[in-house]
C-alpha cells in the first residue's frame, strides 16, 4: 500500500478560490442554499427594493446618455433578487428597448436567478467576455457584492524585518497551518503591491504584524475582459474604503467568513471550508 503524497502549501488566495469555487466542494458552485434570512449572509438587494430603484434611476441616466448601448449586464446576480427589482423599476416600456443579460459563474446561483427573473427576461452567461461577444461590447455594466468575494493575497507585516510577507496555507491530516515567506514584487505596468510600498515607505504600519488583503485576481479579471468592450460604463457597488483608512483599528485586515450569518475571523475561517462564504473589503483606491 503506498503512501498518501502531502498536498504542497499554496498561496492562501489559492486556498481561497478552492473554497469558494471548486467544481465539487466549492462554496458557489454546490454548497451555497440562499442568500437573506434563510442563508449565510444578507445583501443589501435581498432586504428590499431601494437599490434597485437606484441602479434603474442609473440605467435611465446612461441611456439617455448614450441612447445606443441598448444592453445591460449585471455580474454576479446573487438570487436574482436585485435584477427583478431592476427591471419592475425600469418599467414595461423601458424594458423593450433593452437587452438584460446576467453573468453567473455559480451554477446553484444561476438556477435561483432564472427561477426568480424568468427565462424569457434574461440571457445568462457564465462569462462576462461571452456577454460583451453577444452585444458587440456595448453594454451598461453593474455589480452589487461582487468584488468582496474575489480570491485575495494575504500579506503581513514583519516588523523584525521591516517588510512585507506572503501567508500561505499548508494542508495536512485534518488541519491548516499558515505560514509566510517574504513577499517579492517586481516592476511592471501595473503594480498590485504599490500601496503597500508607499504605505510602509512613509512609516511603519500600527500593528508588527499588521495584515491585508491584496486584490490581485480583481485587476486580472478585469484585464482579461476589458479590451471586449467597446462602450459603456460600470457601476461597481460594495462595501469597502479607501487606503490606508481601510485598516484603520483593523490589526488583522478584513477578512472574514459568514456561515449561518455567523461571522468567523482568524483561524476559525478554516474550519468550515466549501460550507461558507468569505470575504474581505474591497480597496476603492486600488479599484
């Protein structure tokens, strides 16, 4: 009987898409059972109307605007709640002149959506490049929530080494270990860590071993879509701040997990892996 290889350590934003997208054992795409009161955590589009309300009032806006983008996308759709709000707001007429297309990459999701909305109301892609092929790239573009759940890099401060680190996860006989390695960054046309260098430029960070989150896969999903699309604009809602005040009376940066509505921080958000959500503020200033 040979032995059981060791899963090597990953980046802890590898650990992070793992738990929330893996094809089998991923958060999104088979383990979450709703959002609101009866899931693991509420949105702001699943306690009522008023934001729909908003993104509708936006809508109208840009389309008297630009009276030639006829589509609107919206990425990560939660329960479909907020695209039903959006289009009771946006009213009959209105509504024959567009096109609402909703981008699901989960496909527990993506069946709540096209059960709530109804088929005949939407298209439904899984990828937001294959939704600009469908319009030609002229497309309104919004999102509630979603950025906050994009696999981030995890650094922490050495304040022995006056440094930054990478934290990495290891894997092995039931538990997960985290340990860092000193992070390298190299120059190039847009540098993810920029604002950790300035920030620790200027002075050390409060905590010797303050910790952040860094959202690399944001910038490369943008950039992988980007250059499809040709007009439009894009409203990005979250929760979130500015940096450096983001980590403001923050030591051990925003990273958190909700199960049950229960919110986890520190190790704890290892212990319920592919059954939670996790999640961490988004940096607007980077964004």
């Amino acid at each position: 009987m040979g032995q059981q290889a060791t899963p090597a350590p990953m980046l802890f934003s590898r650990w992070m898409e793992l738990a929330l997208f893996h094809p089998e054992r991923g958060y999104y795409s088979r383990q979450i059972t709703g959002i609101g009161r009866r899931g693991d955590f509420s949105t702001s589009a699943s306690t009522n109307d008023a934001l729909g309300t908003a993104i509708a009032s936006w809508i109208k806006t840009k389309r008297n605007e630009m009276p030639d983008v006829t589509t609107v996308i919206e990425v990560g759709g939660g329960d479909g709640s907020l695209a039903c709000a959006v289009l009771a707001e946006l009213g009959w007429w209105t509504r024959r002149k567009l096109n609402m297309f909703i981008v699901e990459r989960s496909p527990v999701l993506r069946k709540q959506q096209q059960d709530k909305v109804g088929a005949d109301r939407a298209q439904w892609f899984e990828r937001i490049e294959d939704a600009l092929a469908a319009c030609g790239g002229h497309a309104l573009i919004f999102h509630n929530e979603l950025l906050d759940a994009f696999p981030i890099t995890l650094v922490q401060w050495s304040a022995e080494r006056r440094a930054w680190d990478k934290v990495y996860v290891e894997i092995g006989h039931g538990t997960v270990r985290e340990f860092t390695k000193p992070l390298e960054w190299y120059p190039t046309e847009y540098d993810c860590y920029s604002v950790l260098k300035e920030w620790s430029a200027l002075k050390p960070p409060p905590h010797p071993e303050q910790r952040c989150e860094i959202a690399k896969s944001v910038f490369e999903w943008i950039q992988n879509w980007s250059f499809h699309w040709k007009k439009g604009v894009m409203l990005s809602i979250d929760y979130g701040d500015v940096f450096p005040s983001l980590y403001d009376r923050r030591p051990y940066g925003t990273l958190r997990a909700y199960l049950m509505h229960q919110r986890l921080t520190g190790p704890d958000i290892y212990n319920n892996m592919g059954r939670q959500d996790i999640t961490a503020d988004v940096n607007f200033s980077d964004l």
